[in-house]
C-alpha cells in the first residue's frame, strides 16, 4: 500500500479523512510509468550547493540520502524545456493536482536574504552571484543583479563570500561574482580564503566547465595600480584555473557614481543571456568588452546586430562628450539612498539633518557634548554639510560610506545663499513635525524655530566646497555661529578661510602608516597636506579644536606621538571622542573597538601628563564617551571659560577689528566641569532629565540661549 503517516497528517489538516482517506487506503498504487520519471514524495527544500544535482530525481534519489541531502538543488520540480530535463509537463500537471487535492497552497517564489539561497528551477539555467563586502555596498550591487537574472529567466542564488564553500565552485556553470578592492588594493577579508585557494590548486583543468563574470568596485583616485585590482586578480585567478569569463571585468568607479556598474550589466546580460538559451533586450550600450570568445552572427539573439567599425566613432564622441559635461554630485540613486537615511536634501550637493540631541533637548531629556563643553542649546543647532563629498574613507566612518569621494570639485555648484536659505526651510519643516510629539515642551519648540548654531559635521567636507567662505558668511547674518570640521586634507583652503566660531580638525592617528591605515585618504600626499594644516590651524586666531576619535585596536596606543601633535598645532581645546558603533556590515569595526569612557579618561590624563600641565582635563560629557581638554589660558583663577559668548562673536564677525578666542570667552557651569557633575553621568545638565524606563517625566527648567 502506499499509506504512510505523511499521507494522513496531510489528509487531516485538509479536512478530507473519510471517505475519500478510506478509498486511497483501499486502492494500491500504480506502479510508476516507464515514459516519465516519478514524483518526489518529499519536496526538498535545503540549501542550494550544486547546480543540475537532483533535477527530476525521486525522492529516494534525493531527499531521503544522506548524499543528496547534502546537495539538493531543487525544492520545487518544473518542467524541463522541451520535456528534456526535469518531469515532463504533464507530470508536473499531475504533481499540481495532487498536492491540491492535499490542501497545499501553491508555493511562492523565493525572495531574496543576504547568505541565503533561493532554490533554482527546473528548467531555468542557474546562476550563482556571489560578493565580498566591507561596507555593505556589494551586497547592493549583487542584489541588483540578482533581481535582474531573475527577470531575465535565471534562478538565481545569493551568498556572501564568507560563507560559501568555494570548494563546490565547479559544480556550477555560471557565477557572478562582486569584489570591491580594500585597502591597498587587497580584497574583503571575506574574500581572502577563496583568492588564496585558487592561487595554490593551480590545475588548469580545475573550473572546466564554469562561466563567470566579475564585477569590481573602487575608486580610481587611489591611482590606476590600485584601482579595482581585487577584481582583476580574481579574474586572472579563475580564467587559469580553466572557467571561461563572459566579458571583461566590470570596474565600477566609486567616484563616477555606479555608471560603470551600470554600463557593465547591459553589456553582461547581452553576453550572458544568449549562452544559456535565454533572450535579453539590449541595453543602450552594448561596447566596452571582450569575451574569450568573440560572438559571430550566429551567436546573437534575434532582434540583435553587429556592430560595424564605421560606426563606432560617433558612439565613442557622444561617450566622450557625456564624459566630459559638468554633472550634479547627487544623482537619482544617491538621493533615494540618502533620503532614506534621514537626509534633507538641497540642492545638488548639500544636505541638513535633525540631530538625535536637537530632538532629545525638544524634550527635555538632555543636550550634546557640545552643549556641556561650549554652551550651546542643541535644541537651536542645525547640523548640515554643503559639501557630501569626501576626500577619505575612514574605517570608523559613521555614514557607511553612503556619500561621494574625490579630492577636487567636479561637479555643479550650487549658490551659498540658496544653501543656507534652504537649510533654514528644511530645517524649521523637521522641527515643526516634532509637533505633538509626547514630552516636547511648548517653549522649546517655539525657540527651536530660531537657529543658532551650525554643525557643519553632518557628512562629507565641507571645506571642499567652492564657495564656503559666500557660505560661512550668510550664516553669521542670519547670526549662526559655525563649527566646522575639516579631515585636514585641504590645506589650500583652510589658509583662506574667514573666521568662524570654532575650527575643528579630525585628528585620527599620530603618523603615517596609522593615518593611512584608518582615513584611507585619497591623496597620495595625505600625510604632507596633514601636518599643513596643522600648521596653518596654528596660525588662526578664532577657537581651534583637536577632535580625537579614538577605535580600540586602531589608534590608540601612541599617547606621546599624539602630544607632538598638539604641541605642533597648540589648539585651544583637545576634544577626544570614543569611536560610536552604529552597526552594518562592516569586517573591520565592531563593538570590541569601541572604548568604555573611562578608557577615554584614562587616555586623557595620559595626553595631559604628556604635556606638561599645558593642557588640563577641562569637562566630560559620559553618554556621549567624550571628555574636553583645554588649554591652561581657558582657566582664569579657579573658573573655567570653555564656554562662548555667541552673541559676541557675532559681534566681533560683524567688525572690522581683529579678535581671537579669548574676546568671546564665557564661563563653564559647575556641573560641566570634569569631575563635578552627577556622579556616573559626568557632563549632564541637571535642569534636564534623563530618562529611564520607569521614571515619571518631569518639565526641565532652562530655556535656549
């Protein structure tokens, strides 16, 4: 009989034991037909290993051995094309029946999960789209192109380098592989164990059989040698190992925002579609590859056509003069990824964001650091960038790499006026939404229609843009103090800046090799333009800063050569931050990286000792894992004057006098000192509440500035 326990739980859950359960119980199984292949009882639904393993095997075969367990490829059989793979068309017909007969629902199409695989059909080519990351972009791309090889008629698998077994790659026939080059033109640690495994098998006859394409991502201001090397490695890797590649290596240019990726797919998909029996609409460009095979008239699809050397040139001059037209900063993609992300966008470069503090203080429920250090109310700070674009990569990077690189403007500029009156909007738009908000104090709100500080911190380099001095100056007339942070790679600019409220400048490592190792600048002079621009912060007379962001494991052993530093510069204030660890898939940083604040203490005291007394311990902010060193000069008598008079220097701006920081001093409460405020939660304004689950919500006292 071919009664089993399966069949009855089924019976039952579809409500039909009876009659119908009594007849199947009484009447014997056909035995299975010699024109077509038997139904699987068991549907297989592990994960995806081999490719064509098990297409229309039984279940004996398949699912209930120990071998083909470990190597299912199919979870749902298909009829093959022209009924020559798989079950034939109309046994798959009477699978459907059946299994609707038992109450099942038809069985939805796998959708995609990073390091998961959706089962291939029978009958539909696979391809497998494996990627390396670090930040978080390649998986983007390989979904992308997962997405497209699924419209295109492929079933489709997605993994993540770090966890396929590369051992299985020859079992496959079409891969697509994403690698961005790391530092120093080195892969993804996750790709590491596959590039090593291919570089010791060396047998030419170890990928017989497997097509591939690769796709690389990078940025060519690291220099040409540099540029996308990962990916051209591992496809010289794979072609001497015997795969066949289907066209050139993409190289997607971090710099030129995805148009290589782009330009490369359209290309891809005309070579890979045809291969593998499948008909791809042509993309609006079809040049710029090589195959190892070059496509003779009987290789293209229908609809398609060779391309003819006289009419290549005006391809190649409408491509050069597309490449050389001034574009906007911000394209289609970048805007929805930013947007996303909380993003104000104005115009073509720039952006505004509401800080988490500004929402925070609305409430009464605390202030930044840098409302404990220098006075402001964070509830009245604007934090914005004109300028998304960056000259580094920093491993501690708190935006993932979402903004643009480069080390010069090439991209349309925008109106400083325009800018700031467009922060403004955006800005007052976000506050007013906080409207209604449970615990958002009346007052408050009203003021935080009156901005009075600029954090120009948000993302990016602000210095790079064209007209930042136009800029700087239209916040001091709407009187806007300015906090400006600059990486310390451009020099130039930082030389004829006009005088702002506080300069900052990101500090993140004490020589060379370190600074490489955890900026990843762009320019090859990084190092030079660094110690520049400490000089030229030297120079200034307005409020300077040493901002400090300090990553376990990365940069923060070398107290002394930090101190040479500062007393190359002689800032007025050293701010050191530990680093804030906000998640993503990022191999490099994780929480062990992160300090606890009293390791940033200790970091401290070991500066100011260091440096002879020059520099004291001067106020810490806990909840942010931050502490202020100041300069000596700050303490007058027994008072700290870390704090601004920011209706002063708007004043002194406005002048035509010559003023430094000790003209806008204000005095520092006793509860911002270092070591004077409450106890575990150093740097916290009393008049604020900090909430915990359980307390009972108080008004805070204080108004704005």
């Amino acid at each position: 009989t071919s009664f089993s326990m399966e069949d009855l739980a089924l019976w039952t859950l579809a409500g039909i034991v009876g009659g119908a359960a009594i007849k199947s119980l009484s009447t014997p199984a056909p035995a299975p037909s010699q024109e077509s292949k038997p139904f699987p009882d068991t549907v297989c639904a592990l994960p995806v290993e081999v490719e064509s393993c098990c297409q229309g095997a039984t279940s004996e075969s398949c699912c209930k051995s120990d071998a083909g367990a470990s190597a299912c490829c199919s979870s749902d059989p298909r009829p093959g094309k022209d009924g020559k793979t798989g079950l034939s068309k109309a046994d798959y017909r009477e699978l459907k029946k059946e299994r609707k007969a038992r109450g099942e629902k038809p069985r939805p199409r796998a959708k995609f999960a990073p390091g998961t695989a959706a089962a291939p059909t029978v009958g539909k080519p696979t391809a497998l789209l494996l990627y390396a990351t670090q930040s978080g972009n390649a998986e983007t791309y390989a979904r992308e192109l997962w997405e497209e090889a699924e419209e295109k008629g492929f079933a489709a698998r997605v993994q993540e380098l770090s966890t396929f077994d590369h051992t299985t790659l020859s079992r496959h026939a079409f891969i697509l592989l994403v690698v961005p080059t790391w530092h120093e033109g080195k892969p993804p640690a996750s790709a590491a164990p596959l590039f090593s495994w291919l570089e010791t098998q060396g047998r030419p006859d170890l990928l017989t059989g497997v097509r591939f394409v690769v796709c690389g991502l990078g940025n060519s201001l690291y220099g040409e040698e540099k540029f996308n090397r990962a990916a051209r490695t591992l496809d010289e890797l794979l072609t001497v190992a015997g795969a066949r590649r289907l066209c050139d290596v993409g190289a997607d240019d971090e710099s030129a925002l995805k148009e290589g990726f782009t330009r490369w797919k359209e290309y891809m998909w005309t070579q890979a579609c045809p291969r593998f029996g499948l008909v791809n609409d042509r993309g609006p460009d079809d040049m710029g590859a090589k195959t190892d095979a070059e496509p003779s008239e009987d290789d293209l699809s229908e609809g398609e056509e060779m391309v003819d050397l006289e009419d290549l040139g005006p391809r190649l001059e409408l491509r050069k003069k597309t490449a050389n037209e001034i574009k906007p900063m911000l394209n289609d993609s970048l805007r929805k990824k930013l947007s996303k992300q909380g993003y104000k966008l104005v115009g073509t470069h720039s952006g505004v964001k509401f800080c988490r503090w500004t929402k925070s203080m609305l409430r009464g429920r605390g202030g930044c650091y840098k409302h404990t250090f220098y006075g402001i109310s964070s509830y009245q700070c604007m934090e914005s960038t004109p300028s998304l674009a960056c000259a580094n990569k920093c491993v501690f990077c708190w935006r993932h790499h979402s903004n643009p690189v480069g080390t010069s403007w090439r991209w349309m500029t925008d109106d400083p006026t325009m800018l700031v009156e467009g922060f403004l909007e955006n800005h007052r738009k976000m506050v007013k939404e906080m409207k209604g908000l449970a615990g958002v104090i009346p007052e408050r709100l009203e003021e935080a229609y009156r901005v009075r500080h600029c954090a120009l911190s948000l993302v990016g380099e602000p210095i790079m843009y064209p007209h930042i001095n136009q800029f700087l100056k239209a916040l001091h007339q709407h009187s806007i103090s300015s906090f400006l942070v600059t990486n310390a790679q451009f020099p130039a600019e930082m030389d004829t800046l006009v005088p702002i409220t506080q300069l900052y400048i990101s500090i993140d490592a004490p020589d060379k090799e370190t600074l490489k190792a955890v900026d990843r600048p762009l320019f090859p002079d990084f190092w030079e333009r660094f110690l520049s621009s400490i000089d030229i912060l030297r120079a200034k007379g307005q409020r300077t800063v040493f901002r400090l962001t300090l990553v376990k494991e990365h940069n923060t052993e070398q107290v002394e050569k930090y101190s040479e530093l500062v007393k190359r510069g002689l800032p007025d204030f050293i701010e050191i931050k530990g680093v804030t660890y906000t998640g993503g898939k990022r191999n490099e940083l994780g929480m062990k990286n992160v300090p606890w604040h009293h390791e940033v203490v200790e970091f401290g005291q070991a500066m100011v000792e260091k440096l002879g007394g020059e520099y004291l311990l001067a106020s810490e902010h806990a909840h942010s894992c931050c502490i202020l060193l100041a300069h000596k000069k700050f303490l007058i008598g027994e008072q700290w004057y870390t704090h601004i008079d920011f209706d002063k220097f708007i004043e002194l701006q406005n002048g035509d006098k010559p003023f430094d920081s000790m003209d806008y001093l204000a005095p520092t409460p006793e509860w911002a000192v270092f070591g004077k405020g409450i106890q575990g939660d150093g740097g916290f304004d009393p008049a604020e509440i900090h909430v915990r689950r359980g307390d009972n919500y108080r008004i805070p006292q204080g108004g704005g500035c």
